[in-house]
C-alpha cells in the first residue's frame, strides 16, 4: 500500500480545498473587521460665523468623519435680494475638506445665508449638516 493511502488519510486535494476555505474566511474576516473599525460617515459643516463686505469666507467640513471621497458644498437659502442663488453649488468634486471662496463677499451679498455640506464615502452614502455664513457691512 502507497504511503498516505490508508483508510484514515485525507486526499491531498481535500487538504488544498480545506486550506484554502480557511484563507478565504480569514480574508472576509479581516476585510469585515477593517470595515468595522472605520468611523461611520457624518458631516460636520462647522460653526456659524460671520464675514464682513471684501471679506472671503473659508469653509470647512474637516470635523466630519468617515471614509469621505467628495465634499458638496450648496447654498440652500440665500438672503431676500439673491433669491436666483438657491440650489446653487458652490463647490463639489472635491477630496478637501476645506476652502476659501473664489471671490470676496460684496453689498448684494449682505444678509444670512444657509449653506449645506454633502459629504460622501465611496460607497455612495451621504451625509449633510449646514452652517449659517452672516455678511455683514464691517
């Protein structure tokens, strides 16, 4: 009788499948635990604050957690005299967390407005919050 052929012996090829059913499931595993340990996506627009006319404003969204691929910033309501700016995106398709505005605010742009932060992961999910951005005379 060839060696390893006896009744109690396992084919060699149920040994390769056993051993590599365990690699696979030690990879599920890890990638699982990894997922796990990854802070869940919230966006965090940060505080309201205020600018003055010839002012540039700078957001910024680096408080929010998760695994963020792309930051959308949106105005949601602009004050009385802008009401064309509604939905207006003021920044999308971007991996920074932060930025400053293009242009210094002017006197049309006195008043309230409310901005909001979209922040995404790469699994396509989304989470918002808003800040509060005051123009002011000086």
């Amino acid at each position: 009788m060839p060696v390893g052929a006896g009744r109690d012996s396992v084919p060699v090829n149920r040994v390769n499948m056993r051993q590599t059913f365990f690699i696979l499931i030690a990879a599920v595993i890890a990638i699982a635990l990894t997922a796990c340990r990854s802070e869940p996506l919230k966006a965090d627009a940060g505080p309201d604050f205020s600018v003055a006319v010839d002012a540039t404003p700078r957001f910024n969204g680096c408080s929010s957690t998760g695994d963020i691929v792309n930051y959308e910033w949106t105005i949601l309501s602009p004050p009385p005299q802008a009401p064309g700016e509604v939905g207006k995106v003021i920044r999308d398709g971007d991996a920074s967390c932060a930025f400053t505005l293009e242009r210094p605010m002017q006197y049309q742009d006195i008043g309230v407005w409310l901005i909001e932060l979209e922040a995404s992961d790469s699994w396509g999910n989304t989470s918002t919050d808003t800040v509060i951005l005051t123009v002011t005379q000086q």
